[in-house]
C-alpha cells in the first residue's frame, strides 16, 4: 500500500543534511511537497531527524528543510517526510514541484 499523500517526481539535485553531530551529503532521486528520497554512503537510521538542503540549479540559494524525519531505510537509500518548512521555502518547494510536473506533460 503506497501512504503517500503527494505526487512524487523523479529527480536528480544534490542534497546534505545534518543533524546532532552528524553531517552528510547525497543525491535526491524524488522529490514531492512532503518529503523526498536520498541517496548517500553514510548510514542512517528510521526516526533520525535532521536538517536538509537541496540545490536545485536555477535557485540562487539551496532549498532549506528546517527538519525531516527518515521514514524508511533501504541499502543506500532513504526516504524522509518534512516535518519543519519555513513558509517563503515551502513556497520556493511548491514552485520547484509545479516546474517538474510541468517537464513531466512536454
């Protein structure tokens, strides 16, 4: 059974995310208003919580998720959920979400 709650669109845009004294860096494979799956060599575990930025090229400044929480671990992947999202990012996410969606119908 599939819980998401929004549309998730492939794409391919370098991410980090820290949290504690952890830091790492990935590559986020999808992307939906809230959450995303990453891929990364570093381990990381079901319920970890972390702030995580995502660049997107055509944006002047990463993307900024005050907090997300990991949902589900698999090899070296790992899907979160959004959890804190200043509203200007959320709004900047949405846009980034409509743009995909438009690459998607050309």
């Amino acid at each position: 059974m599939d819980k998401r709650q929004q549309p998730r669109f492939t794409a391919q845009f370098r991410s980090t995310f820290s949290g504690g004294q952890r830091e790492g860096q990935g590559r986020t494979l999808d992307l939906s208003a809230g959450g995303c799956k990453i891929e990364t060599d570093l381990p990381v575990f079901v319920g970890a919580s972390f702030e995580c930025r995502i660049y997107i090229p055509g944006l002047d400044w990463p993307l900024r998720i005050d907090e997300a929480q990991v949902r589900w671990v698999k090899d070296n992947t790992f899907g979160i959920q959004f959890t804190k999202i200043q509203l200007d990012e959320e709004t900047k996410l949405k846009e980034v979400i409509a743009s995909l969606n438009e690459e998607l119908k050309a």
